[in-house]
C-alpha cells in the first residue's frame, strides 16, 4: 500500500557519468587554480623577504623573485604537461 517514491540518484548512466565528468573539470581546475597562486604568492613572499630583511635590497629580491618563478613555472608546467584538464583523454598519468 505503501507508494514508493523514485529515488533522487536513480539517474540513466549518462547522466550520471556527465555529472562525474563535470565535477572532476571543476575540481581538477580549482587545483590548477590553487598551485598557480601558491607558486604567485612563493615568488612575493620570496622577493620581499630578501628585498627588506637582507642586504642585497631591490635587485636581489628581484632576481629571487624570477628564479624562484622560473623554477616553480618549469615544475608547474611538467606537472599539467602529466596532467591535462581533460582528465579523460588518451595516455593521461596518474592523479600524482
């Protein structure tokens, strides 16, 4: 006597794999996000420090700051070289 009620996850699989799908892109890219401002805020946090806290002044924060941005873009590029945003696409590595 009871009418059951459809339950809210019964979805066809494509819907299902779609919204999958959709949720890793928002999560693989909120990442990319969040290491492309770690490595922004390394170089700031780097260059004022050597620039007020040391002798070396203006230009050896500088040249900190473009050292320590060339070697965080090299590490970051080889990681999403790895790591396309398309997490579904042919030969893609590991998740690290």
């Amino acid at each position: 006597m009871a009418a059951t009620q459809p339950d809210a996850f019964e979805h066809d699989t494509a819907e299902r794999e779609a919204i999958l799908i959709a949720h890793e892109r928002t999560y693989h890219a909120f990442a990319v996000l969040v290491r492309w401002a770690m490595l922004h805020c390394a170089v700031v946090i780097s260059a004022l420090t050597v620039w007020f806290a040391t002798p070396a002044g203006f230009f050896g924060g500088l040249v900190t700051a473009i050292v320590v941005f060339v070697v965080g873009y090299y590490g970051m590029v080889r990681r999403e070289e790895k790591q396309p945003l398309d997490l579904w696409v042919e030969g893609r590595k590991g998740l690290l």
